[in-house]
C-alpha cells in the first residue's frame, strides 16, 4: 500500500537510516574520547616509569656509597692507633 506515491514503509527506513547515522558519530565521538584517554593514561605510565627508573638509580648510588662508606671506616679503623683517643 502507497502513501502519496511512497510506501509506508519508506518513513520507517529512513528513521532507520537517521538512527543508525547518529549511532555512528555517537560511537565516533565516544572512540576519539577513548583514543585521548588511552593516550593520556600511556603518557602517564612513560613518566612512571622514567621516575621508577630515577628511583631505581637513587637506591643503587645509595648502595654503592654505603658499601664505600663501610670501607672506608674498615679502613680507618685498621689504620688507628687502638691507643690514641678518637677525639
């Protein structure tokens, strides 16, 4: 059955047709949104790391300048004269 010349069913489709075009540029805007997210959250995780990384060589200079530190004090220690006071 026509309508003016057109099918009933035509409206129907192109609600369709509009719906699903709107769909699309919602799905499109929610993945940009997700893309910049996505991007932000791996920037963070880059600074993270190059902080853990920092921290990481902080704790092994600490290390190696207790490990010297000890040394120096063993050798300090061998080198005095047990009899002489220390101050």
């Amino acid at each position: 059955m026509a309508h003016n010349g057109r099918p009933l069913l035509r409206p129907h489709i192109d609600a369709y047709r509009r719906a699903l075009d709107e769909a699309r540029g919602d799905l499109s805007v929610m993945n940009f949104q997700h893309e910049c997210r996505l991007a932000d959250l791996l920037r963070q995780l880059d600074e993270v790391r190059a902080e853990l990384d920092a921290l990481k060589d902080a704790v092994r200079r600490r290390v190696a300048a207790e490990r010297e530190l000890a040394n120096l004090r063993a050798l300090r220690e061998a080198e005095r004269d047990p009899t002489m006071r220390l101050h």
